[in-house]
C-alpha cells in the first residue's frame, strides 16, 4: 500500500514550516518534563504528598503517553498525521492549564493521566511527518534540529520552571506551559496539506484496547508493587493481555503493529532496544538530582534549575552535531559511544554525598549530557531509517513508546526502590542517609542498564540495502 503525499511536499516553504511546527511541538513536552521534576518538593509539601504520590505525577503521564501512542500513531497513518498532531497540541496545552487548578494531589495526578494520552498524540506523528517531508539525505540533519529543540525545552524547564515555583508557586509552570503550547499551536496551523501512511485501511479497535489496557495494567503493578494488593494481578493481568495482543497481531489482515518489523528488521529491533535501555537508565536521573539538590543540600528550586541546566545545554549543542555524523558513519558507533559515556556519567552520580562538589555534579552532568546527545538523534536515525515510507508513522510510535515505556520504567524503579527504602512519607521528612542510599543504588542500578545497551547498540549491525537505497534517493 502506497503512502498518499501532498502535492506540496516538495516545497521549501512548506518544509520550513513543517520542521518550525514539528520543532516547536517538540520543545513543549520535554520542558513540560523537566519544569515539573522542580516543582516536585514544593508540590509535595502543599497537598502532604509522599513518595509515591509523587512518583505518580510523572509517572501517570508517562504510562498513559506511552499506552495510547502506537494506537495514536496507527490512527494518524490512516486519517491523517497532520489532524492528530494538531489536535494533540489543543489537548495538551488545555489539560496544562486545567492542573495549574488542581485542588488535591488525587486531581493533579487525573489530570496528568489525560495529559498523557495528549501527548500521546504529538509523540505518534511528530517524527513521522518530518521523515515524510525530508528526504533520506537530509533527516540526519532535520532529525539533529528537532532533537536540539528537545534539549532546549529540557535546556529552558530546570532554570524557568526552578525560577517560576521558587517566585509564583508550582502552578506557574503549567500555565507557562500552556502559553508555550498556543505560540506552537500557531506555527502547527500554518501547516498545509496531510500526510496519510495507509488510507482506507481499517482501524485495529480490538488490538488497540488489548495494547493499551495490557500496557497500562503491567505498569501500574510494577510501580505499586509495594503499595498495593493488588499489584501482582495488574502485572499478571498485563502480561495476559499482552500477549494476546501479539497473537492477534499476528493473524489480523490490518494489525496495530506489524510485528514481523521486529522479527525480520535487526536495525529496527536491536535500535529499539536500545532506546528502550537507554531512557530506562537515564530519564529519572533528573528528577533523583532535583530531589538531591533540594532535599539533601537545601538549595531552592530556582538555585537547582541553574545547577541542573548543564545536561540539557550540553545535549542541545551536540545533538544536531550527532545528527549530521549519522548521514556518514554508522549510527551504532555514534550511539554505542553515547551509551559508553552515559554509563561512566551514571557510576559517578552513584558516589554521591552531603559533601559532593557542585563542580563534580556539573561537570558529571555535562558527561551525561553530551552521552545522551551522542546516542539520541543517530539512534533516531538508525530506526526511522530501517522501514519503508509507508511505516514511517509506525516506527515514529515505537520509537516514542520505547522511549516513554522506558521512561515509566525509569520512574517505576525509583518509586519502587524509594517506597522499600523511605515508606510513603513525605520527601522532607526522610532520613537524608536512607534517601541518599536508595539514590546510590538506584545510580547503580541504572549504570548496569547502560552496560547492557552497548550491546544492544551494537547488536543492531551496520546501515542495511534498504537505507543505503533511500540515502540515494
């Protein structure tokens, strides 16, 4: 089945404004992200939330974007890329503005569900529109500039988010944020045109609802394995689940996802693992810094902000650098070095103390920002170019589900390990040496994670025909 293009994809005009639209799409939700880690205390202290409450405020969001975002990302191949996105930047943006009025930590933690399944949206198609705008030749470099606008949302959340709850409260850093998502959702319009992967295919329903409830149910029981009964039938019930899901996957004539890509594509498998790895390892080492520099050196939001931005300048700079080199050398070297150096990043954080030196957290920051930025933007390129056009809008989905999958799974360890270590009480109140304990572990935990991405990396093997052909075209 061949993907329907616009008879404008071919414009300069038209790809100026599809990479400023899918750019500044993609700075609002990492600066959504990273903001929020510094509100976290502050949060909190208000609603006398602990631990694990507030492990839910970053972890329900991810767990929903990462259950609704393959279906989103099908759905949009079949109606229209174009469609989802923008409605994604609406909801996102309108749901942002709701939990600035959150009353209870109950509501805030609702609301970030449906944040959730927004974001879920944007995520899908973001990526998919621009590998279907650009040509091969060019998406290292496109995919570089969009990974450089994660980084500055990532860059912009720790100094304004941290300068914005230390002055007007934490609810500022969401109706910044829904300021932020109206300036994208102007540049998102001017996009003309659509983008269909595979018009007048049926929607998969029931694969769909076995993904995500498979999904959600396997998640929520691993990160309330120590705070629910019923946690051990959730992962049960999720693991069933999901594994109907891949059986009927399987046998439908118009699957949610074709899993025989992870079956007969060793680029596309191994590149997703590592993604998968890599964020599992790395996404919660900012919101553990936020909680140390606050809790356990007793620096305020706004101090920590300034403190934290070095990893994301770092990665912002590098990142499009990264980018044009995976246009000439084999992703897997760029990437397998990225994963190196984040490991190293990992086991000096694991050494951390009430006496560690600002300079060392600094200077370790910027090791782990320049391995993240070295991994990221070559991995995107490996696995967006391993599949024909036609699987673009999949592949951008998978690629944002192992990230957010990874994500969750980052943040679930950390609640787990915390609620083992502190109990449910609140973050101020925790014997600082059991916090810096279960941080320590955690660091280690995550190291030996990256140990096992570089093989992963390195499993997926060198650029295959099909992306040599594509790079000719």
């Amino acid at each position: 089945m061949k993907e329907h293009k616009p008879e404008i994809i071919n414009d300069a005009l038209q790809r100026k404004n599809t990479l400023i639209a899918a750019t500044s799409a993609a700075f609002i939700t990492p600066f959504m992200a990273s903001s929020i880690n510094l509100a976290i205390p502050s949060i909190g202290k208000q609603f006398g939330a602990g631990a694990f409450q507030l492990g839910w405020v970053v972890t329900g969001y991810l767990l929903t974007s990462a259950a609704f975002l393959l279906p989103f990302g099908k759905l949009a191949d079949i109606i229209g890329r174009r469609r989802v996105f923008i409605t994604g930047i609406m909801l996102f943006s309108t749901l942002s503005f709701i939990c600035g009025f959150s009353r209870t930590i109950e509501m805030l933690i609702a609301v970030r569900l449906l944040q959730g399944v927004a974001a879920a949206m944007i995520f899908g198609t973001s990526i998919a529109i621009l590998t279907s705008v650009f040509p091969a030749s060019e998406r290292g470099r496109v995919l570089g500039i969009n990974s450089a606008s994660v980084y500055v949302g990532l860059s912009l959340g720790p100094v304004l988010g941290g300068a914005l709850n230390h002055q007007f409260g934490w609810q500022s850093i969401f109706f910044a944020n829904t300021i932020i998502g109206i300036i994208a959702l102007f540049f998102v319009r001017r996009l003309k045109g659509e983008w269909v992967g595979t018009p007048g295919e049926k929607y998969d329903f029931i694969g769909s609802l076995l993904y995500s409830a498979g999904l959600v149910s396997l998640m929520y029981g691993i990160s309330s394995i120590t705070n629910s009964v019923w946690a051990k039938m959730f992962i049960f019930m999720g693991g069933v689940l999901l594994g109907i899901f891949v059986v009927y996957d399987m046998r439908t004539e118009f699957p949610l996802f074709n899993i025989r890509l992870f079956i007969s594509n060793a680029t596309f498998t191994f590149s997703n693992l590592a993604a998968l790895i890599n964020f599992s390892a790395t996404f919660a080492v900012g919101y553990l810094l936020s909680i140390y520099l606050q809790t356990v050196q007793g620096y305020d939001s706004q101090f920590s902000g300034i403190v934290l931005l070095a990893q994301p300048l770092i990665m912002a700079v590098v990142s499009p650098v990264a980018g044009r080199m995976s246009d000439r050398v084999q992703p897997r070297k760029i990437a397998s070095a990225g994963m190196a150096l984040t490991m190293v990043a990992l086991l000096v954080f694991s050494q951390i103390s009430r006496q560690t030196s600002l300079y060392v957290l600094v200077l370790s920051l910027l090791l782990f920002g320049t391995g993240l930025a070295l991994f990221s933007s070559p991995n995107t390129n490996a696995v967006m170019g391993a599949v024909e056009r036609m699987y673009y809008g999949v592949a951008s989905s998978t690629l944002g589900t192992m990230r957010l999958v990874g994500q969750a799974v980052s943040m679930a360890v950390v609640t787990l390990l915390m609620a083992v270590y502190l109990g449910d009480i609140e973050l101020t109140a925790a014997p600082l040496d059991s916090l810096l304990t279960s941080m320590r572990i955690l660091f280690y935990i995550f190291a030996a994670l990256c140990f096992a991405g570089i093989f992963a990396s390195l499993a997926r093997g060198n650029v295959t025909r099909l992306e040599r052909k594509k790079k000719k075209n």
